[in-house]
C-alpha cells in the first residue's frame, strides 16, 4: 500500500512511520516530526492536547496523500500519522514520511503535505500553559470556509 | 418535528460549556437556517454568528456551502431531515 495514514491516540513512533514508506525503488525518504515547543508568546507551554472529528480527519489526511502522489510522480509511499490526547514538550503531535525516487521531489513533497495538512484536517488543539490558562489554537493556513 | 443530531468540534465547545453533542428537535419545514437559529437562542447570538463567519458546517459528514452574510440567511436552502447529523467545524489547527 503506498498510502499508510492513521490518527492514534497512542504516542508516535517514527520508526514505524519510516517503515511504512521504505521502499526499493526509493533514493531519499524525507521525515517530519511537528513537535511541542515549550513557549508561545513569551509564556511557558506544558504541553499541548489534540482532538480529533474521528472520520472526517482520516478522510481529509488519505485525500491529502493521494492528491500529493498524484502531484508527485516519483514519490513512492506517504505515511501521515496524527496524535490525539495530550502531547507533551519536545514530542510529537504529528508525523509525515515521504519516499521517492531523488531527494528533491520527496522534501518538494513532504513540506506541501504539510501544508496540505494544517489547512484541512480536522483536528484541534489546545495549548495549556504553565500558569494554569488553556487557549484553542488556529492554524494561520486554516481553511474551513471553502471545504467541499 | 424534525430531529436531528448536532455534533461541536474543537472551539466550538467553547460556547457550549463543553457539550460535544446533543439531539435537537425542530419544527417543520427544518432548514439549516432553523437549526443555527435555535443555537442561537439556545447558546448565543455571538456563537451563531460564529458558525455563520467561521465555521465549515457538515451534513451526514459533507460539507455544504451556503451564503454567509448573516445567521438570517444562512442555511435558508438546506433542508433537515430526521436523522441528519450536523457537524459544526471551527477553523482547525493540526500538527
């Protein structure tokens, strides 16, 4: 299968989503991990705690990866894993593999995935700061109004 | 009366103190229009308009497209039915 998407609320393993894009008749496999950061604004993050529509979601990451293997033709397998639940400092809320044939297409590929991604999944998160306050979060690339 | 399911995501549930789901009962003939009114009534006129200005709207998990200028005019041309889920779908924020 050269599309593997999956929204868990189990914490992320890379190998794994490495594993799951490895392929032969690839010459690069690029990897992103969207990680906590610990500030945001000057104040103290903690962590940050994901949620997400349980089908619309996995239905928005599997068009994304498809659109992106039709958009790049040497790409050979994608992989998009998204956590749910709280995901604390330095760790990973997000993770996309891309394999391909060079090097260029698969990074080309990876970061529009990216994009592709804050733009339309349907998931949300909360940061939770250390003085106790919790706030929603928007993604500036958010696009809701025109979903079809 | 026409009941359906109303689902809040994410910020959504802000204006709902925390509920993420509920069953509304509306009068005939029940439109889009009817339901974001009795949000309106029931929460506020600032969610309401928030859903209006912000918010993606799913029926039966597809999204719809209605004018959005005012709550009054929106939803006007989408009929509910018994059974219909909506899912109300703030500006989203992955990764």
């Amino acid at each position: 299968m050269s599309v593997f998407v999956n929204i868990t609320d189990k914490p992320l393993d890379s190998a794994e989503v490495l594993n799951h894009v490895r392929d032969p008749h690839a010459g690069a496999i690029v990897y992103f991990g969207g990680t906590t950061r610990n500030t945001f604004e000057g104040k103290e993050v903690v962590s940050l705690a994901y949620e997400a529509h349980p089908r619309l979601a996995i239905r928005t990451l599997e068009s994304i990866a498809n659109e992106a293997k039709a958009k790049f033709p040497s790409v050979h397998k994608i992989a998009i894993v998204h956590r749910t639940g709280v995901v604390p400092v330095a760790t990973e809320s997000v993770m996309i593999a891309v394999s391909s044939t060079h090097r260029k297409e698969g990074w080309l590929c990876g970061e529009w995935v990216l994009e592709k991604v804050k733009e339309r999944a349907e998931i949300w998160k909360i940061e939770k700061y250390a003085d106790g306050d919790s706030v929603y979060k928007e993604n500036e690339v958010s696009n809701v109004l025109g979903r079809t | 009366m026409v009941a359906v399911a109303v689902e809040y995501f994410g910020p959504a549930k802000t204006h709902t103190s925390g509920t993420a789901y509920e069953k509304v009962e509306l009068a005939e003939p029940a439109t889009l229009n009817t339901l974001i009114q009795h949000v309106g009534r029931s929460y506020s006129p600032e969610f309401a308009q928030y859903i209006v200005s912000s918010c993606g709207v799913v029926l039966n998990e597809d999204y719809v497209e209605t004018e959005r200028t005012c709550p009054e005019s929106f939803g006007t041309d989408i009929v509910l039915q018994s059974g219909d889920v909506v899912g109300i779908i703030p500006p989203v924020s992955s990764g």
